[in-house]
C-alpha cells in the first residue's frame, strides 16, 4: 500500500511507513514521532495511525505488559486478553474473545482446573491467589503461573473474573531443583553404612535413617525417637562418661565424639563411637541442632591389632558424611536467597520489579516525603527496529545501570514496564526532586560507550509529596511523562513547568 501521502495525527510527519512484529503482525508507524498504529495479521490491510484515546491508552498498557492479563465470564470465556496470553496460545487478543482455554490448550486438565477455580473465585467474592500451570501450544512447553484473580460484576450483574498471571517457572524450577537436592541428601542417608543421626536440641528428638535403628535394634518404621530412648539403650556404667562428653561438646566447640558400650533392643551389648557436630545456633547462641552417626566398632575392640585400619576408614567416612552435611546446608541458604532476590529483581535490567515496589512501599512509614519520577527511553521502538532487541535490551541495561549511579542507596528503580522506569527519591521535597530529574536526564544524554550510532535521550514526568498519596503522586507523575514526550521528549515536567495550554494526553 502506498503511505508516502500520509500524515502522522500527532506530528504531521508525512511519508509514513510500514513496520512488522515478530514476523507475525505488521503496522504502520510514524519516523517523526514514533506513533504506531495497531497491529493486524500480515493477511490483512494495517490500520491508519489514530488519535490516542484513553481507551487506547488503556489497551497499550495491557498489551505491553509482561504479565498475562485477561478477563473471562462464568462460563470460561475471554472477555479481554491481552498479547502476552495471546502468545502463550500462538493467536491474537481479538480472536481470542469469546472462545475459551479449550480452544487454545491441549490440556484438558488444565482447562478444567481453570474452569472450576474462576467459579469457585466468583462464589466466594474474594479475590484469591493461586499458582496454576498452562501448556504452551506450539511448544508444548509447561510453564507456571502466580495469579491474582479479582471477582467482578459485568454492567448486567453477570459474573466476571479478573487475573493477572505472573510467570513463576523460573521460581518452580528453582524449586524443584532444591527438591532433587533434597531427594541426593535422602538418598545418601539411606545408603550410608553408618547410623546417622539428626537431633532436635530443644525438642529433644533425634530423626535418623534406617541404618540407626538397625544397630539400635528399634523398629526400623519409625524416622524419629525422643531422646530419652537412646538413653536408655546406654550402657550403665558407660552412661555417666558420655553425657559428660555431650555436654562439654554443648557448652564448648560445638565437636562431640565417644566411644561406648550400647544395649540392643534385645540385650546384646556393642560397641559404638558416636559422633557429631553442632551446625545451627538460636540467636542468644545456645546450640539448637547437632548432626552426626554412630558406628558398630565392636569388632575393633575386640582386635586392638586393626585399630589404625579401623579409624582411618571411620574418618574418611565421617570426612564424606560432614561434607554431605555442610554442602546441603550452604546450597540451601544459597537457593533461598537467590530465591529471594529473583522474586524482586527485573532478570534484564537489575532493577526492581513491581513486587519490590509492594515491599518498599509497606516497608515505609506513611507520611515520609517522597518525589515519584516515571521516566520513558525516547524513541525506544525505534531503537529496537533500527538496531534489533539484542542492542535494545543493552541499551535498557546501560540506562538503568546509570540510573543507579546517580541515586542514593534509599531511593528505588522500579522498571514498570518496557522501557519505562518509576523512581522513588526518599525524603526528596519538589526542588531536590526536580533537580535530581533534570540530573538524570542530562546524565542519560551524555552516556558514552553505547551500542547505537546517536544519543539516547529520556522523558520525565514528576510529582512530589508524601506516602500516604503515593498512588495519585504516580498517577500524576505519569500524566507529567505523557506532556513531557508530546511536548518534544528530551525534558521533565513538573507541576511547576506543565503549562495548561499543553493537553497532556
């Protein structure tokens, strides 16, 4: 189609073009300003360029989100969707209104689970989250979500659910993998030669494998006994000098180890060295938690003669059952951490996420000053279709690394979307805000070292005020973005430079 004679509605810009979406869709696009009109099926003829409605504002928002956001009726069907779900299901979001998961999802399990849960969220009026899973149609590939879903009421008093799905599979797997590590620890326990014990200090319970009860001559059923039962199984003449030994161990560096005489469930006495080690401590530094085993060495005593054959063999197993121990540990606290950090951290940019923005915001006390900036990478489409993804997503990163440079370790970088960043400076009135925006901004224009031929400029929109108003100050702040780029993009605007004769849009 010929476009040469077309004009852009927002910049008069003529000459437009014809640009494509992940070789699926293709659109029309301005080269002045960077409008694009909607998307459609190569199949079809693109629509022209149109005045940006709130509607449409509305619609941008939801197709641009990472999250999958949808709406359905009781019966399961799509009232809205947007492209993120539309992907997952390899269909766009206009075809997919009025037809169901079951049009798109091979799993009728899923659909089915799908299906009930919206019901049962409708009839209870709460809203409720909920981890589901959904199958990708083209590629089979299972992935899991985190879903918020919100009952509503339609115009007509019909019953309607709201959800917004965050994709968690990179969490599950993380999971899982703590699961299988978990399962190798297991499965150590159950093939070591040796009696391994776990003993729960102030519950005075000791969990062991099955090799524990064997030596013990206990029923090999149960995981767990009290304490009190292994005592009793002590010879009595030994008893005194092991409990002393235990003790020291308690009070001291936390290494117990002895040898002495042990009475079998049926009376048989053995020899045993039992050993262990305390590996956690409550925060006034009493020990909680030691791990350790107990070995047979009846056998030893008996032959005084293999004695240095018989204890290099139980300290090479006692060396690979306290690496066991200490290596479970530390890639569980590793795990949890970076389970932690996941959960808050944008993967691209480092930054932080909304989930973040929800911890800091509770985190802090209502009436503390604050200044909310919302700031947009000028042309950033424009970017990706001229350099390709690969050199967009560097320049995101390079961008919110600069960001970080300039702000205190108090204030917080949210990416909110895209290439839009919400900055919250703590304790910052309008003027320091003000000051610190325009900082920003002439900081981003001057980045040297980036992958593109030409600078990479950013408009800012900004308010200030306190917590309790965080929600109209972003809202605002917001509104301030969009007078900024119609204003020419490249500048801040603030309550004290917005001139009402500008229409924010």
């Amino acid at each position: 189609m010929d476009l040469s004679q077309e004009s852009c509605p927002y910049c008069g810009h003529t000459g437009l073009t014809l640009g494509y979406w992940q070789e699926t869709a293709h659109f029309i696009q301005c080269e002045g300003c960077g409008a694009q009109g909607p998307r459609s099926p190569l199949a079809e003829k693109p629509t022209s360029i149109s005045p940006l409605t709130d509607e449409s504002l509305l619609r941008t928002v939801i197709d641009e989100s990472p999250d999958i956001i949808l709406m359905k009726d009781f019966d399961g069907d799509f009232l809205l969707c947007n492209e993120s779900l539309a992907r997952l299901y390899g269909s766009t979001p206009t075809k997919m209104i009025g037809k169901s998961d079951a049009d798109f999802n091979p799993n009728t399990e899923q659909v089915e689970f799908y299906k009930e849960n919206i019901r049962q969220v409708m009839r209870s009026g709460k809203l409720q989250i909920v981890e589901e899973a959904s199958t990708d149609s083209d590629t089979g590939e299972v992935r899991y979500f985190q879903s918020i879903k919100k009952p509503l009421k339609g115009p007509d008093g019909s019953d309607r659910i709201l959800v917004i799905a965050h994709d968690i599979t990179e969490l599950k797997r993380a999971h899982q993998l703590i699961e299988e590590k978990e399962r190798r620890y297991a499965y150590a326990m159950a093939a070591a030669g040796e009696g391994i014990w776990d003993w729960d200090i102030p519950g005075n319970r000791v969990y062991h494998n099955r090799k524990w009860c064997d030596l013990l001559g206990l029923d090999s059923s149960h995981a767990s006994h009290e304490m009190s039962v292994l005592s009793r199984l002590i010879h009595p003449e030994d008893h005194d000098a092991m409990m002393e030994s235990l003790n020291q161990a308690l009070v001291g560096d936390g290494v117990y180890s002895h040898e002495h005489r042990m009475l079998r469930g049926d009376g048989e006495v053995f020899w045993g060295f039992d050993r262990g080690r305390v590996v956690e401590w409550d925060e006034t530094g009493r020990p909680v938690r030691m791990v350790g085993s107990i070995t047979d060495i009846t056998d030893r005593k008996r032959a005084e003669q293999k004695l240095a054959e018989a204890k290099a063999e139980l300290e090479k197993s006692n060396q690979l059952l306290e690496h066991l121990v200490s290596e479970r540990t530390e890639e569980l606290a590793n795990a949890n951490r970076e389970l932690q950090r996941m959960a808050r951290i944008d993967p691209l940019t480092g930054t932080g996420n909304r989930f973040q923005l929800e911890s800091w915001l509770s985190a802090k006390s209502g009436d503390l000053p604050i200044a909310v900036l919302m700031l947009d990478i000028d042309h950033f489409k424009k970017i990706n279709d001229t350099y390709g993804h690969k050199l967009g997503d560097t320049v995101l990163k390079q961008v919110a690394s600069a960001l970080r440079e300039q702000l205190r370790d108090q204030d917080l970088i949210i990416r909110f979307g895209g290439e839009e960043f919400l900055l919250v400076l703590a304790g910052a009135n309008e003027q320091q805000a003000t000051q610190t925006a325009e900082r920003l901004r002439a900081y981003v224009e001057q980045l040297a070292g980036l992958p593109i031929h030409h600078a990479v400029t950013v408009s800012i929109g900004m308010c200030a005020g306190t917590l309790n108003g965080f929600e109209q100050l972003q809202q605002t702040a917001d509104e301030y973005l969009y007078a900024a780029k119609a204003g020419g993009r490249n500048q801040v605007v603030s309550s004290h430079s917005y001139l009402p004769e500008n229409p924010l849009i």
